[in-house]
C-alpha cells in the first residue's frame, strides 16, 4: 500500500555494544522508530531501563530520552525485529580468533543467518561491523540461500555501511560522522539509506557510494593507517630515546606540513582498545589468504613497534627505581655512576601506582589496553601495584582481579615509589604536583603520554620521564 511505503522506514540495530548502542540510541535521536537486539539479556535488560552498560559521553541522555518516550526499544528476539523492521543494521563484535591474527566471524554470521531465516518481508540488511574483505559477498550470498530454501517471501539486499566512530566522542560522530561510505550490491538499498541518513546529507556530509569489497576495505585501510601513524612516531621514540632529542618537538614540527598533520603523531605507550590492534592483524591474515602475503607486511612491524612500546614502559620503571635504589644507597658515585640494580628484581615489592587503565580517555574500554597490560605485568614482576582509572577499574578488575583498584587519585599515589601516567584523562593531565608531592614517597613519575609539564613538575621537586626521552639517571 502507498501509505507504507511513505512511512519512515523501521530500524534494527543487531548487536548493542558501544557501536550498536550508540547507533540505536542515535538514530532514536534523528526522529525513527528503533528496536536494539543483542544476545546478551543482561545487556537487554539494562538499555531497557534507560541506562548505558558502558561509558560513553552523551549517551545516557539520548538513551533516557528515547526509551522513555518509547521510541527506542530492546529486545533479545531477532525473529521480532525481522518482523518488525524495514531496515536492520548489524554492529555485533567481530574480535580477533584466539589464538590466530584473523577476525572471528561466527557473531556476524550468526546474526546474519538468524536475520536471514526469519525475515518475511522486504527488508534492507546494512552491515556495520568491520570485516575482511569478501565476508559482505560471501554473506549476501549465505542471506539468498537460506532465503530459498525456506522459502520466504519478500527481497532482502545487504549492504555495508562501515563504522568510524571514536569511543568518547560516539554519539559527535554518529551524528556528524566525516563521512558515509555506503557499499551495495544491489539498486534498493541507496535510497533507502539516503532516507535514514538525511540529516547528515543535509549538512553536506561526504557520502561516498561505492561497491562492497570498497567499503570494507575503507574501513580497514583508515585503520591500517592511522596505527601506522602513530607506530611512525614511535619508531622515531626509539631513536630519540636512545641518542636524546625532544620527540614532541620534531612531532609538532613534522605535522606542520598539512601532507603530514599533527593529530595522530604522540609519541607514548601506543594504541589498543577493540579496533586498531585486531583490526591491523585481521587485514594482514586476510590478505595472506589472498595469497598477497608480502602486502600488509609492514603492518607487522607497525605491531611490533607498538608492542615494544609496553617494553620499554617496564624497562623504564626498572631503570628509574633501580638508578633512585642506587642513589639513596650512594652506590651511584661509588660505582662510577654505573646503576647496580639494573634487573627486574627491583621491582619485586616496589610501590607503583599506576594512573588509567583504559586504552584511551572518556571510555571505559580495557581491551587490548597498553596501560593495562603494563599495570599487569609490573604485578607478574612482583610489584605493588595500585591501580586507579576514573572509569576503566571495574571492567579491569574484570581481567586482571588481582591488582589493587582503589576510588581516587590519591589513594592510588598514597606511599608510591614511582608513578606511571598511562591512560591521559584531563583529571590526570590537570593533576597538581605540589599535592601529588605530598603524598607520594618518591618524586618519579613516567608519563606514557607525554602530556604533564615536565618543567613545572621538576619545579616541585618531580623527576618526570617521558616515553620517546632519553632517561638519564
Ligand atoms: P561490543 O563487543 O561492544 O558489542 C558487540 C555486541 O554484539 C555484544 O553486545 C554482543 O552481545 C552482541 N552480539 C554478538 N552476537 C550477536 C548476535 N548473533 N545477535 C545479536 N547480538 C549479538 O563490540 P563493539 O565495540 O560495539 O564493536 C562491534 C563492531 O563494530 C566490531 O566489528 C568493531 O570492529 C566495529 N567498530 C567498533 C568501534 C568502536 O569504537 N567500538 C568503532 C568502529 C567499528
């Protein structure tokens, strides 16, 4: 009936993690009709009360917002939203396989086939998550199949529309996002899609159409670059480390020229989180399929360079205790300035306290985190470790419980030998040093962000190392 068709069109969001969520919760937001499914009842049970399992800022609000005026819901039952829905987009994870460096596809593929076998109608199938390329064909391909020999009614296409948002900034970028990429296979899924995104083609939003190998690898080619960007700089962190030199600056003075750009550029314990890490290996192990092997290659030197970087974190809290150990026993002079306690060992029943264990500030997300990572292994190394992140502990907790998470700031320098700066939310980078000062027992601190005022914490009294510094004790 004409009336249908001129309705807004109905949507799914399959999978309500941070990508999915926010999705849901924004699209409430640009006036549809939104019904948010995920596996998970617990998951389920919390949106539907209103409240974000998760922390992301401006979330909760547009979340409230929409379930309480009912326009967002959730429900655990795909055969509802295949039901229910015109046009369902697909955010479930798509994690590294354990053990292997390629992508797990059994959530997609699960969401895809429970979709695919319960729609009885014409409906639009949009892929959100990031996936090899080829998994959009092989899945469109799945859909048709298990469509005919059940013998449903109505068409169902499958597109891909790959995500670009940043964790602390979602909800901006969900709904200002710097671009669209839309891949399709197919003449019904575009307008379709032009409809649901208006808004942000009403603000001239870049949308970029295009086929479904193109919009996966879109995706992945952003990623592949920007961990690139920042392993480039951490490679130069290696050098200045050893020779001595300013990493910020020649950071500041590269990025001067607009070919290059300063954002992505900080030298420090390198990147994590959900994204960058797997999403780098899956490409490499799908290309390696592809029989390109020697393509993505580099990439594995862009990991490596990240990974040392955690190295050089715990190489660096045993040089400054072992060098503050040798000097508070005058064995420094006597030695010929030589640090005696060069070993591991002198981290065993050292005070650390260790600030953020998230992957990146105004986010709650621990995984593949470096400051977590180093946080445990200065505890496998027999360090006391305190630990306190304004929002990462619990999920942390959840990983390695065994580390002493504490409330505060200053619970967590309370007594410390050495303090390490690892996740760099605005709390830790507007920390005082005179206040810290007084609580701590040594005045050492290793920013893994470079982003305290080394000169006006030494004024306090602070030895402050930062990551891309030549440490000289
Ligand atoms: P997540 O783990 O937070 O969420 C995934 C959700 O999918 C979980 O709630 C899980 O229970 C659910 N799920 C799994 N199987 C399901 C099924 N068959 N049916 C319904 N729900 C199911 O992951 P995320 O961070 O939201 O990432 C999701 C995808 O988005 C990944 O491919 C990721 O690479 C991509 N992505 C994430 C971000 C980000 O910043 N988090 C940004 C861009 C793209």
């Amino acid at each position: 009936a004409p009336a249908e068709q001129d309705r807004a069109p109905r949507l799914s969001v399959i999978g309500t993690g941070y990508l999915g969520a926010t999705h849901a919760a924004c699209m409430s937001e640009l006036g549809f009709e939104v019904l948010g499914v995920d596996v998970d009842p617990e998951k389920i049970a919390r949106l539907s009360r209103g409240e974000v399992p998760f922390h992301e800022p401006g979330l909760p609000e547009l979340l409230r917002t929409h379930v309480e005026s009912g326009r967002l819901r959730f429900t655990t039952d795909v055969a509802e939203a295949a039901r229910w829905a015109d046009v369902h987009f697909v955010g479930v994870g798509t994690p590294q396989k354990v053990g292997e460096s390629g992508a797990d596809l059994r959530y997609v593929d699960a969401a895809l086939a429970s979709l695919a076998a319960a729609i009885d109608r014409d409906a639009l199938i949009v892929g959100k998550s990031t996936v090899p390329v080829g998994t959009a064909r092989r899945l469109a391909a799945m859909v048709r199949r298990v469509r005919a020999e059940a013998g449903l009614p109505g068409e169902v296409e499958l597109a891909w529309n790959p995500e670009f948002l940043r964790e602390g900034f979602a909800v901006k970028d969900t709904l200002t996002p710097d671009r669209l990429v839309i891949g399709t296979d197919g003449t019904r899924a575009e307008p379709v899609l032009r409809r649901v995104y208006a808004r942000q083609l009403a603000a001239d939003t870049p949308w970029i159409s295009t086929d479904l190998e193109t919009a996966e690898l879109v995706k992945v080619a952003a990623n592949a670059f920007l961990a690139t960007k920042i392993s480039f700089i951490n490679a130069f962190s290696e050098i200045t480390e050893a020779v001595g030199g300013d990493i910020g600056t020649l950071a500041d003075a590269i990025g001067h020229d607009a070919r290059i750009g300063r954002r992505f550029l900080n030298a420090g314990v390198g990147f994590g989180g959900g994204c960058l890490p797997k999403d780098i290996r899956a490409l490499q192990a799908r290309v390696s399929e592809l029989g390109l092997d020697r393509t993505m290659r580099f990439l594995a030197e862009v990991d490596d360079i990240n990974l040392r970087r955690r190295d050089r974190v715990v190489d660096l809290a045993v040089q400054v205790l072992s060098a503050a150990r040798d000097a508070g026993r005058g064995e420094a002079a006597a030695y010929g300035g030589k640090t005696t306690g060069s070993g591991v060992e002198v981290l065993r029943g050292a005070r650390i306290a260790v600030l953020g264990v998230t992957f990146k500030p105004d986010s709650d997300d621990v995984r593949d985190s470096p400051a977590l990572d180093v946080a445990n292994r200065l505890y496998t190394a027999g360090a006391d470790v305190r630990v306190h992140d304004p929002e990462g502990n619990a999920n942390a907790a959840a990983r390695f419980p065994r580390l002493d998470y504490v409330d505060s700031l200053e619970e967590a320098v309370e007594g410390a030998e050495l303090t390490l700066l690892l996740t760099e939310w605005q709390a830790f980078r507007e920390m005082d040093p005179a206040a810290v000062g007084a609580l701590v027992d040594a005045r050492l601190l290793i920013d893994g962000r470079n982003v305290l005022d080394v000169a006006a914490w030494a004024e306090h009294g602070w030895t402050v190392v930062g990551l891309g510094h030549r440490f000289d004790p």
